[in-house]
C-alpha cells in the first residue's frame, strides 16, 4: 500500500514535470519558433497542426462542421512541443471543415482563437478553414506574372476602395462591392464613358493600391443586404482576404480565388497590385485572434501595464519582438507569393521598429525584387518605442528601398490637413516656394534648396527619390475638391477651385519621387466635405462615374499628365545624384513661382531639356527663361504633348494657377 503510494507520487511529480508550464520574466525571454508550418500543414492524408502558445498549461483543438454555428464534433488535446508551440496530427482528410484552438493559462480557458498564421476562415473570421489551396486558383492561374517594371520612380499609384470602385449605380459593374468588379471588362457610364478597369487603361496608372483588404471585423459578412461601409482598419486576420468583398463569404475558397482573379486581371491589363497591410494594431487588443495565443505578448505596453496606443485605435503591436516580426515577414512574404501581390503600403510604419522592415525588404527581395514597399512614416499617437528604432520620416535613410509618404509636399500644396480652412501654394498663399520645391526634389538633398524653409521637415530625408511618395490627397481627411473648396480665397470662382487642382497633381507628378492619386480626383469626385469617411456611407464614398462626362476636362488633363510622365523619363529620375546633376532650379525673383529645368537627356529622356513653371499667384506672371526653341506642351491647364505652341522669346508668361511645361529637342 505503502509502496504503491510512493508510485504514484512519483508518476504525478514526473507528470507535473513534463506539464510544468514555463515562466518567463518577460516577453523577450519567450521562445521563438522558426520553422514554417505553423499552425495548420493540410494534406489529403492528414492535418498537423502547430501552434505557438508558450504560456499556456494546456491547449485544445476544436474541430466544427460549419464556419460560424454550432458546437465542434470534435475535441482533442494537443502536445507541448518545441519553442512554445503545441503539436497535433488528425490522420484523416479534414477538407471542409474548421477549426479553433483554446488555451489554458492560469487555470482558466481563454476564448477559442483560429490562431494568426490562418489563411482561410468561416464567415465573419471566427473559425479557421481546412480547405485545398490548389482549388483557390482560377483558370491560367500559373501563368500569370507580374507586368514589367524597371523603376520604382516609374511606379504611378492610384489608392481604391474595392467597394467605392464599383458600387456605384452607374458604374456599369456587375460585381459591384467585390473583388469580382476589377475582372470586367467593357464596363461603361451612363453616357458611354468606360469605367472600371478599361478606364484605369485609359488613364494610364501603373499601380492599383487596394484599401485594406485582408479579413477585417468592422462589416458583418452574416448581412450582405445591409451594404455596411467601413475602410476596413481595423484587422482580424491578416492572411485571408476580406469576406464582404466576395461573393459567397460562407464559403472559405470563394473568397481567396475571386482576390486572385483580381489580382490575375489587373496584370492582365498591365496593372500591378499594392495591399494595404495594418500591421500596426489589431481591431481588438485583449483577446484579438493573436492576444489568444500568447496573453500580451504581441502588443506594447506603457509603464503601469496597460495597453499602449500609438495606433490612436487602442492598441499597437510590438513587431521587434521575435513571433511578431516573424509574422509580419511571413505575411507579406506570403502575399506576394500566394496572390502574387506587387507590393505593401504599412500603415502607419512608424510604429514598427527599422529591424522589421528592412527584414521585409530582404524577404521580399528573395521572391521578387520589383515588389514595392511603402509607408506613412509615423505614429497616429505616443509610442513606448524609442524614436531612434522607429520607421518614421526622419529615420528613412536608414530603411532599405522603402519609401515613405511625404506630407511636406502634400500640406505645402493643398494647406494644412489639419485646419481645413488653412489653403496652400495652389490656392495663392505666399512664401511657400521652398516647401514645393522641397517636394519637386522627391525630398532629397539638393544644394539649391532652403531646407529650413521646408514645410514641416527641415532636412531632406531620403536617399534616393525612389524612397519618397508625392501625393496631394488619399482617404484620410477631405479629398482635394472638398479641401481646395473649403479652404478657398473669399473670391475665388468654381473656375479657379479647377486650377488650383490642376495645378497641385501638376506639381505630383512633374516632381522627383512616386505619384500617388486618390482613385476619383481624376474625375473630380467630392466627399462633400467630410473629412473622415471611414464608415460613411456609399453616397459619400462611392465613386460617381458619370463624373467622367460632367468633369471631362479634369479628366483629360490628369490623363494627359500621366502620359507626361509615363513618355518622359526625366520626371522619373531614380538617384540624389542624377538629380542634383541634371535638376536646376531658376532664379525667377517673382514671389509664389517656381520653376526649373531638367537638362540634358537626363535618364534616357527623349527631350534634350525639359522646363517646368509653377505659378501659384491667381494672376498672370511674366518670367524669365533660358534661350531656347521651346515647344510648349502644357499650358493654362491644357497638356497636349503633340505641341500647344513654340516660343523662343527669353520672357516667358505663366497663366494664372497653373503650369506651364516646355521642353527643346
Ligand atoms: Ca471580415
């Protein structure tokens, strides 16, 4: 009896031995796993799962019939493994069905999470899927590739909403609000005009810039009929494309095979495709999908333990530490890889730390090194991350081939983002000329600029232009027509409101850098005035395509500037140096103008020398310019690059609002 007794404790404290759960004093201690098969290897024969969850005491499978109701059928236990993880093998054929895992720790069941690493979820991202990826491509699927690109200074971006792109009634779309709208074709306004994506075609952009499109939990997938709006920044699971934007989101296949019949016809038509990632923050922060695995081990704190918030949404993830950089790597890496996306734009980058991006930079690198990476290089708020390890604007020559967003030139052209009523350069305000041509120099370092009189950055930031996005408007705040508007001179005609922002993309895409549009500013499109139209709805978002025929003027000279830059490569120089060499300034001595010359065939241009003029001041100026026969190409908001007129008088007039583009042969 005795003896028996001694047995048994010996079994029980060996037991506890091999159950005893690890502690660790504190989050850098954890383990971290490296191998890729985290969380679910599916294969006809059989599941293995692995999950990472170093602190639980132990941890479950739950295995359901269906994506979003009723009890699982099954549940097992599952095995500590190496580095924190936890192991289970189903020898069966589990296609069709879902599943969760469920922690415990501390001798309490958190809620069940269908983990981070998911890729294919029930309706509303609840439950993870166990489906066969080969059945997720479409037709042709293997020969698709990516359209050429030499450059990233070639790159011209245009930011759309899957659902503003095609919900409109008159967009002539079938598939309005999903995916499905950017595979038609032949789709057409009410007065015959193209929309969709023959008018991304005619317009000649490079790059679709999709609004989040990875599963986000703000719309509920359950209710299509209630055509709920939101951006969608608000994450959920980051690796399964958004439900309420496919066509069947009870079924997890449709969902990841319609996104890359997007992706498959937008290359078609020679168009890449960038992903908006939210890696920063997460819709929830305790007990979001990852916070399940590993209770605050993926999120910053501040001193008294809460949860800090640089994101301004509650809570910010801790990519320097090591599952968090891990994943965001392997994410994006999988992006590119499984949905041959061309390229991310970080939401605000600068909550993540330089280590991680540049490890995204050189993941990336390995699939494809043409793929695009960009981000708004800052925090929406405080961060405990300490500003030097920041991918923020200052930080950004330390960033490998990414670029970042600059707010100097946007804010120098339209005015303040902030005040609305605050106008900018194009509007007539005084004094501003350095800031744009902080700008027009892509935000390099160029020794006929006043930095200290730049905008907001008094020193150039970047290496290379290839590192810098020039843009006037995107999403976030009022769009350019409701800020030129609101922020207008007293007097100031509709007339004059169309030049000024003919004038401000004249100066986006005639400076050193990356354009980027706003989808709809081509066609004029007005927010009415809100200035954050997250959830909005449709009226205020949706892109209004019969604005191509009221506003067919716009229209053609936002073509027609895209045709500028796209034939002429002295727009697109890749390098500080080539830039500072070939880019000169004039001394114009005429206060609200600048004006410079890009001179000599600079990279590969066609044109011997090319002359830009901007004229802010809402009068005519005459200036002087170099001797030449110039041919002049756009003027008084007219580009016609087949010649408007040819000057060769050293006084040259610039035509109120607006600019004026000569060039020599
Ligand atoms: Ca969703």
């Amino acid at each position: 009896m005795k003896r028996y007794f001694f047995f048994m404790l010996l079994i029980s404290s060996i037991f506890s031995a091999c159950n005893k759960v690890p502690k660790y004093a504190s989050y850098d201690e954890y383990p971290v796993y490296d191998g890729s098969d985290l969380e679910l290897t599916y294969s006809k024969q059989s599941c293995k799962f692995r999950v990472w969850a170093p602190t639980a005491s132990q941890v479950k499978l739950l295995i359901y019939e269906n994506g979003n109701e009723g009890g699982a059928y099954q549940t097992l236990d599952m095995d500590r493994s190496e580095k924190g993880t936890w192991t289970l093998k189903v020898d069966e054929n589990l296609k069709g069905k879902f599943y969760t895992f469920q922690l415990k720790i501390d001798e309490k069941w958190l809620d069940e999470t269908p983990g981070m690493w998911v890729k294919a979820t029930g309706v509303n991202g609840n439950r993870a899927a166990i489906i066969d990826f080969a059945e997720t491509n479409p037709a042709g699927w293997e020969n698709d590739v990516r359209p050429p690109l030499k450059n990233f200074t070639d790159i011209m971006l245009y930011e759309v909403h899957a659902r503003d792109f095609s919900v409109s009634p008159n967009s002539g779309m079938k598939y309005k609000g999903k995916f499905l709208a950017f595979t038609e074709r032949g789709t057409k306004n009410t007065a015959g005009e193209p929309t969709g994506i023959d008018h991304l075609k005619e317009l000649g952009i490079t790059h679709v810039h999709l609004l989040p499109s990875f599963d986000f939990s703000s719309v509920d997938e359950t209710k299509p009929k209630d055509n709920k709006y939101n951006w969608g920044y608000d994450p959920l699971n980051y690796n399964v494309p958004e439900g309420s934007y496919s066509t069947d989101p009870n079924n997890p296949v449709t969902r990841i095979k319609e996104f890359k019949q997007m992706v498959q016809s937008l290359h078609q038509a020679g168009i890449r495709v960038i992903m908006d990632v939210v890696y920063n923050h997460t819709a929830i922060g305790k007990n979001s999908h990852l916070d399940l695995l590993a209770p605050g081990y993926f999120y910053r704190h501040n001193a008294d333990s809460t949860l800090s918030n640089a994101s301004g949404c509650g809570n910010e993830t801790a990519s320097e530490r090591g599952m968090m950089r891990k994943f965001i790597v392997e994410s994006v890496v999988y992006w590119a890889t499984e949905y041959h996306v061309d390229g991310f734009r970080f939401d605000l980058m600068g909550i993540h730390d330089i280590e991680t991006m540049n490890a995204v930079r050189a993941a990336l690198d390995k699939v494809d090194q043409s793929i695009f990476i960009y981000g708004e290089g800052w925090t929406a708020a405080a961060s405990p991350l300490d500003e030097g390890l920041r991918a923020v604007k200052k930080n950004a020559k330390e960033l490998d081939n990414i670029a970042v967003f600059s707010d100097d030139i946007r804010d120098a052209l339209k005015g303040s983002w902030m005040h609305s009523q605050i106008p900018g350069f194009v509007s007539g305000i005084d004094s501003l000329e350095e800031a744009v041509k902080f700008g027009v120099v892509g935000a390099t370092q160029h020794p006929q600029v006043d930095y200290s009189k730049a905008l907001y950055s008094k020193a150039p930031y970047v290496n290379n232009p290839t590192q810098i996005i020039n843009y006037v408007s995107c999403h976030d705040d009022m769009c350019l027509v409701d800020k030129l508007r609101e922020s207008k001179p007293a007097d100031a005609t509709d007339d004059e409101l169309v030049r000024f922002n003919k004038l401000a993309q004249t100066v986006v895409f005639t400076s050193q850098g990356i354009p980027f549009i706003y989808a709809g500013e081509e066609l004029y499109r007005t927010k009415k005035g809100i200035h954050n139209t997250f959830q909005s709805p449709d009226s205020i978002n949706r892109i209004d395509w019969n604005f191509k025929t009221t506003h067919r003027d716009v229209f053609d000279y936002y073509k027609g500037l895209i045709a500028l830059r796209k034939g002429h490569s002295a727009f697109r120089i890749p390098t500080q140096e080539l830039t500072q060499e070939h880019l000169k300034f004039l001394n114009l001595l005429v206060p609200n103008v600048v004006g410079f010359t890009l001179n000599n065939h600079v990279n590969g241009e066609v044109w011997k020398d090319v002359l830009v003029l901007y004229n802010g001041n809402r009068k005519p100026v005459r200036v002087g310019i170099p001797a030449g026969e110039w041919n002049v190409v756009c003027h008084d908001g007219v580009i016609n690059l087949s010649g408007i007129a040819q000057v060769s008088d050293t006084i040259f007039t610039v035509a109120p609002s607006s600019a004026s583009i000569l060039y020599t042969k």
